[in-house]
C-alpha cells in the first residue's frame, strides 16, 4: 500500500498558479498511490481571501480528478462568504481502498488572545487494504499558536485511543440497526500531515509517547526507517515569506508498533515545486 501526504496551499504552486489538476498529476508521478491525504483545500476563497486563490470549490475539484477513489472531505473552517455561499477550508482524504467508516474530529481550540488560529480538523478513514483493514488520520495543526498546538497534539492522541480500545473490544458481531450497526475499528493505525513543529519540539517525542494499559505507542515512520538520519525539509525549500529564512522539517507520518515492521519506504519529494510544501510517500508492505 502506497500513501501519499501533502499540504497543497490550496492548489497553489510557488510559481502562484492554482492548479488542482497539476497537484493531482504530480502526485501521480510520486507514486502509485492508494491513499492520498491532503491538507489546506479551499472551497470559495478567492484572491485576496487567498492570495492568487479562486472561488472554486477544489473538495468536488479534486475528487472529478480521481474517478474510483472515494473522497473523505474533512472541513475545519466553515464561514458565511459573499452571496450567501459558504467559505470552507480543510483537509481531505482520496482513497480506491474500500472506506469501511470515515469520522471527522474537530481539534481543540483553546482562546489564545491576539494570536491569528484557524479551527483545525482531523479526518480518518478506515479502509480495507490488502494487507489488513488499518486507520488512516490526516490533519493540519495549528501554525501560530503553541498552545492550541500543544492541545491538538494530545487531542490526537487521544483520537488514536479512543479507536485503539474499540479495537480491542469489537461489537462487529452485533446485529443492531441502522447507523447503530457496529463497524470494525482496526488497531493499525496511520496519522500524517503538517504538524507545524520541528522533529526537535517536544510535541513530537509526545506524539511518540507510551500510552498506558498497553496500547502500542505511535512512532516516526521517517525515523523508524531511516534511524540516526535527519528528516528532509518539507517547508519553506523554495517559497520563503523572508528572503534567507531555514527551511522546516514539520510533516510527518506516524505509525503505530503494529506497522512499524511494514514499512518499506518512507520518502520526501525535495524537487517539486507544486506547492510550497514537499509530498512525503509511505509505503507498506
């Protein structure tokens, strides 16, 4: 199974074209693959909301370009626009895995006064892979505030305990009706995205924190394939707000132990310049 995660920028490219259809073929040119988690798609913000963005809604945009996946649109920002239209913006999951079950949780969003925030959301997915059904999280985490940062990383945390335990005490053999009927909820578990910190924050060594009773503590897929090795930059390689600014190391995929021995490639796109942040691949056997 082939994963892709990438913050888009709304389709926007450091040349400052919005173009949702070149996102999509250059992900295909990364690889073959199966699920595709994507971060800050638009629905109805044009320039100067965006700047160089358009009123399109790019969750249907995206979602025409790859016929026989199945779309998970996950919206965190949802505000009234001009004439009455909405103005959404989020996260998005496409996958041509069989999506068993999606769930959309909102993160936190604690008061930080006179800090600029966004709602943030994290979208998952439980799909049926080849290899065993397994949870696909996708998020975006706050850029400016620490403190909702710090928030939403325990708040993921708990997002993987929570399924964590429905896997350990299943109901799938429960005949209940309709929307009460128990679906399978796998211990295997992915979470990717922007995390807006750096490998060195100490909310990264939280998000790879044990858990109690038990529960297999997530892991750095970047460090747990390439050990000793500093993660590629993923932001800010060639669109710079500050002429000279460093370039940052802040999306990330997570694994729990469960696949730790699975993963087979874990690999950042340092070359495309689609965005202005690089793609980064998983791939698990």
């Amino acid at each position: 199974m082939q994963l892709i995660t990438w913050n888009v920028q709304w389709c926007r490219g450091v040349d400052h074209r919005v173009d949702p259809a070149r996102v999509i073929a250059q992900a295909k040119r990364i690889a073959d693959f199966d699920v595709l988690c994507l971060q800050e798609v638009a629905d109805n913000f044009p320039d100067p909301l965006l700047p160089d963005g358009r009123a399109e809604d790019q969750f249907a945009l995206l979602a025409a370009l790859l016929p026989g996946y199945t779309a998970v649109p996950g919206v965190a920002v949802d505000q009234l626009g001009d004439g009455g239209k909405r103005r959404r913006f989020g996260n998005m999951i496409l996958t041509r895995l069989p999506v068993l079950q999606a769930y959309r949780h909102l993160l936190p969003y604690p008061a930080d006064h006179g800090v600029p925030s966004m709602p943030r959301v994290a979208v998952e997915a439980v799909v049926r892979a080849p290899a065993g059904d397994l949870r696909i999280i996708t998020t975006h985490l706050e850029y400016y505030s620490p403190t909702k940062r710090a928030a939403q990383v325990e708040a993921l945390r708990a997002i993987y305990a929570e399924g964590a335990a429905y896997a350990t005490n299943p109901r799938v053999a429960q005949r209940d009706e309709g929307p009460y009927q128990a679906q399978p909820r796998p211990l295997p578990t992915v979470i990717t995205g922007d995390f807006n910190l750096e490998p060195d924050d100490p909310l990264h060594a939280r998000m790879a924190a044990p858990f109690a009773h038990g529960l297999p503590a997530l892991v750095d897929a970047w460090e747990a394939k390439h050990p000793g090795q500093a993660h590629p930059p993923t932001f800010k390689v060639y669109e710079k707000l500050v002429p000279g600014e460093p370039e940052l190391h802040c999306d990330f995929i997570f694994v729990n132990e469960p696949l730790r021995e699975r993963v087979v490639r874990v690999e950042v796109d340092t070359a495309t310049q689609v965005s202005d942040h690089q793609p980064v691949v998983l791939e698990l056997a």
